[in-house]
C-alpha cells in the first residue's frame, strides 16, 4: 500500500473512531470504559499518521 494510500486509510478510521467517541458520549449514560478505549485508539491513530507523514519524502 503506497504511503499516501495508507494515511488516507488511517484518516478514515480515526474520523469513524471520532464518531464513535461522540455516539457513545451522546448516550444517557456514556460506558466510560468503552470510551477510553475508542479514544486510545483513536491516539495511536493519530501518532501513526503523524509518524508517517514525518518520514514522507517531501
């Protein structure tokens, strides 16, 4: 997978994580368990993408 290919990809889950964050924080009763661990993932996401756009040729 080409690099730009894979940071779009990684983009795309963390903006579906983001609404998954929101659905779950919407809810009467948020299970703060489940939120945690959508908004780590959501953090290695973005490190990820970070990390890779950083050793993208310019």
């Amino acid at each position: 997978m080409r690099l730009d290919a894979r940071i779009a990809s990684l983009n795309n889950r963390h903006a579906a994580l983001e609404a998954q964050i929101s659905q779950e924080d919407q809810r009467p009763r948020p299970d703060a368990e489940t939120l945690a661990r959508l908004k780590r993932e959501k953090l290695k996401l973005k490190e990820e993408m970070e990390r890779l756009r950083s050793a993208k040729p310019h």
